[in-house]
C-alpha cells in the first residue's frame, strides 16, 4: 500500500462483515442499514402452523401479530402454515 499517494487498497465488504459489525453497536448498526440495505433485506421464517378442519376452518387460537413483521400465509396439504419477516 501507497498510503502517501492517496491509494489504500481494495477493501472487501461482505454481508457477513457488515451484520457482524452492526451487531456490535445499535448506532453502527443504524449507518450500516443506510449504507448497505440489501445486508438487512428481512428473511421469511415459519413461525407457526395449524390443522384445517373438514368445514374449511382454521383455527389459530393465541397468535398475536405483531405490527413490527410482515405476515404470509401457505396452505400446504390441509395445513395452514404461517411465515413473517421483519418490517
């Protein structure tokens, strides 16, 4: 490296990289979300599923949704699964 001449090098940033470090501080974590939002896209992850009945109900007794996930929903051989992912 040339430091004196202005050039640094090449700097490799990756999702890993960028996750690890914006785990470490809530305002780092803040900056990096401005700067590289594509590291944070949210992922869909199952979080619960029920039997159908024979009417074509289902019944999810004591979910709560919450207003902070964005909500999916997949009828899968007579099950009702149910996936979110951060907003």
């Amino acid at each position: 490296m040339r430091e004196e001449e202005g050039i640094i090098g090449e700097l490799k940033i990756t999702k890993e990289r960028v996750l690890a470090a914006a785990s470490k501080c809530g305002e780092a974590k803040t900056v990096l979300k401005e700067l590289f939002p594509e590291a944070f896209e949210p992922k869909w992850e199952l979080c619960g599923g029920t039997n159908s009945y024979p009417d074509g109900r289902f019944i999810m007794s004591g979910r709560h949704f919450s207003p902070e996930f964005d909500y999916s929903f997949e009828l899968m051989n007579d099950v009702l699964h149910v996936y979110r992912r951060e907003i």
